[in-house]
C-alpha cells in the first residue's frame, strides 16, 4: 500500500513538472529533453501495457488538439502540434492510470475535474506558451469545459484497458 502511495505521489508531481517543461519548452525547446528522460523513466518504472496505454490517449489527444486547431479554437506555429503540445499529450497519458485513475470513478467528479482542470490547463498553456486563441478567452474556456468533462473520464477509462 506505502509503495503505490509513494508512486501515486511521485507521479502527481511529475504531471506536474512535466506540464510546466512541456509548455515552458514551447520558447526553451531544450526544457524538452527532461520530458523524454522522464517519459523514458515512467515507462521504464511501470508495470506492462504503459507503452500502449501511452500511445492510445496520446493519439487520441493528439487528433483532438489537431481538430480544435483545424476548426480555429487555437492557432498553432506549427501543424498539426507543435512538438511540445504533443509531448505534453505523453505527460498526461502518463498519469491517467496512476495518479488520475480517481477521474474515472465517480463519473460525474471525473467530469467536474475535466470541466476545470482542462480549460485552466489550456489557457494558462497558450499565454506561456504564446498560442493564439481566436474564440477569446472566455469562449474557449466554455467550450473546452463542455468537451473536457466528457473526455477527461473517458481518456481514463481509455488509459485502464489492458
């Protein structure tokens, strides 16, 4: 019980860490290698099936963040993502069967989680990180809210199968 609290733990403050090298690498691109050293170690740490897990949700979310760029909720430099924003996509996958497996049980508290947690998540990454918003701010939140309570429970729902 310790150990899973330990790595639980652990793997809250690298989503974190790994958050702030991933959108702070968008204007550093060298804060970028301590995200593959720390992806690398995740995956090396973990039990079977991360690697899968991994790529699953970060497909998934890399053809998200491709669509709302495609319908103009953001404006990238680069297309589809820019390399930070899809590594970033990693980091998240990372911690959606350990440290935010909760978000999947109960549904509606994965689901107020996502509605939060995500429109935060985005606008604080595009002012870091310089990416246009061209909906505005308040618009882009609402829409992100709506469509992050429904995919922050499925995403660990997702990240759970074998």
């Amino acid at each position: 019980m310790t150990g899973q609290v330990h790595w639980r733990l652990a793997n809250a403050l690298w989503l974190q860490a790994g958050w702030w090298l991933c959108v702070l690498g968008a204007q550093r691109p060298w804060l970028l290698l301590p995200v593959l050293m720390g992806l690398a170690l995740h995956l090396r740490l973990s039990p079977s099936g991360e690697a899968k897990a991994l790529c699953r949700v970060a497909l998934l979310g890399w053809l998200l963040d491709s669509l709302l760029a495609a319908l103009g909720v953001f404006a990238f430099d680069a297309w589809p993502l820019p390399l930070w924003l899809a590594l970033l996509w990693l980091v998240l996958a990372s911690g959606l069967r350990h440290s935010l497996a909760w978000a999947g049980r109960p549904l509606w508290l994965g689901a107020l989680a996502g509605a939060v947690g995500g429109p935060l998540a985005y606008l604080g990454g595009a002012r870091l990180a310089d990416v246009a918003l061209p909906l505005g701010p308040l618009v882009t939140a609402l829409l992100l809210a709506g469509l992050w309570a429904l995919v922050l429970p499925l995403l660990v729902r997702i990240a759970a199968e074998r």
